[in-house]
C-alpha cells in the first residue's frame, strides 16, 4: 500500500466520521435548543422531541447534499482543463 493510497483512505474516513459528527451534533444542538423552550413554555418533552427529530433531519440532509448533490456536480463538470 503506497502513501498517498493511505492518505485517501484517512481522507475519507475523516469526511465519513465528519458526517456523522455533523448529524450528531444538530441533533443535539436542537434538542438543547427545544429544551430551553419546552422550559419557558411549560411543554416538556414536546420541543425536546421535535428538535431532536428536526436537528437529525438538518444534518442528514447536510450529509446528503455534500454526498449526492455535490459528488454529482463534480461529475457533470468533468476534470479541471489545463
């Protein structure tokens, strides 16, 4: 295995974990951020569920616009001219 086959390989497994820290942390952020409201508003776990739920969904379509949309756009554009 050469070098730079190793740095690929790390390379993509940082983008991979990236992903999943992305999807993690909203969730939590809008779950936090749905506590503090269901404490203002007396409707505990009401917000708590809903931000988590749509925390989850913000990052997952992060994750599917960097993974899909971008990956396609690149292939329409072919490589760099010179």
């Amino acid at each position: 295995m050469g070098k730079d086959s190793s740095r690929s390989t790390i390379s993509q497994v940082g983008r991979h974990a990236g992903y999943g820290i992305t999807i993690a942390a909203s969730a939590a952020l809008f779950a936090w951020l749905g506590t503090l409201l269901d404490d203002r508003l007396g409707t505990r776990p009401l917000f708590v569920i809903f931000g988590a739920f749509l925390g989850f969904g913000a990052g997952f379509y992060s994750m599917y616009r960097r993974v899909v949309l971008d990956s396609s756009h690149e292939r329409d554009e072919g490589p760099p001219a010179e």
